[in-house]
C-alpha cells in the first residue's frame, strides 16, 4: 500500500489507490503537482493577551509580534525585556526558572545555552484555523497545576 502510494509521488502525484489527484491539508484540493498561490498574511496577534495553557509544562505562547526579533548565537532581542534583570523596567514576564539550569542539574547565572533559542519551543500567537483536525483536550487536573497567567 504504501509503495503504491510512494509510486503515484514519483509518477506525477497520482494516487494508484484512486487514481485521483494527490493532495494534503496544507495544500488544500490543489494536486501536488500544481503551483498555489501563499496565502496572504494577516496581522499577528498583538494584544499581550496571554492565553490559558493546556498542560503544565506546555511553553506559553508568544502574545505579539517578533517579525523583526534578532535571536542568533550573538544576541537575543526577547531578553531585552524578558530578562531577570529587565522586567521590572519592561513590564514583561521573566524568563522561566527553568531555563537557567544546564543539562548537569547545575543553576547558573545566565541562560542556558540549550534554552538560549526561544522559538525552538515558543511560537506566536496567530489568529488562523488549524491545518489539520485536532481533538486533543488537556487533562483539567495537569492544566489546573499549569502556571497562573
């Protein structure tokens, strides 16, 4: 089944099961083999709304717009304002505990080199519908322990 499936990729996007043309969710019912056209970008959320997690070690999401945002080995703009030292100036929350302990168990000073790289585990917050269905549903108990926003 799955070489078959394989096949009608190679074979110009057909799909030997149903003959038909083959397509996915992203792309909607537009073949493979055919060129959309990118959606348009709307505006990102940017009202710093922060939204209720669904488990307890679920990373927030991010509440505005980091289009611009600089996060390389040299610098990273989301600690210009999420930093320890710099939320009482910015308002913004600091960045969690748990990012300023390195893979040893050991609490460090700074950020830890495997936390440094925000978007690895945040994303921002868009205002779009899902891609795919999705019928996960936290455990209330799990997001009850999450942390208060």
């Amino acid at each position: 089944m799955k070489l078959r499936t394989v096949l009608g990729f190679a074979m110009g996007g057909t799909d030997l099961r149903t003959g038909g043309a083959v397509s996915d969710a992203a792309r909607g019912p537009t073949p493979i083999t055919a060129t959309t056209e990118p959606p348009r970008l709307g505006n990102a959320v940017n009202d710093d709304n922060r939204l209720k997690r669904n488990y307890s070690q679920q990373p927030p999401v991010i509440p505005h717009r980091i289009d611009s945002y600089q996060v390389d080995k040299n610098f990273n703009k989301c600690l210009d304002c999420h930093a320890r030292e710099k939320t009482d100036f910015s308002q913004a929350i600091p960045v969690s505990d748990t990012h300023y302990i390195d893979r040893s168990g050991k609490v460090l000073n700074h950020i830890s080199t495997r936390r440094y790289f925000c978007k690895q585990c945040h994303v921002v917050q868009e205002n779009v519908p899902p891609l795919v269905g999705n019928r996960f549903r936290g455990d209330p108990a799990d997001a009850a322990s999450a942390p208060k926003k």
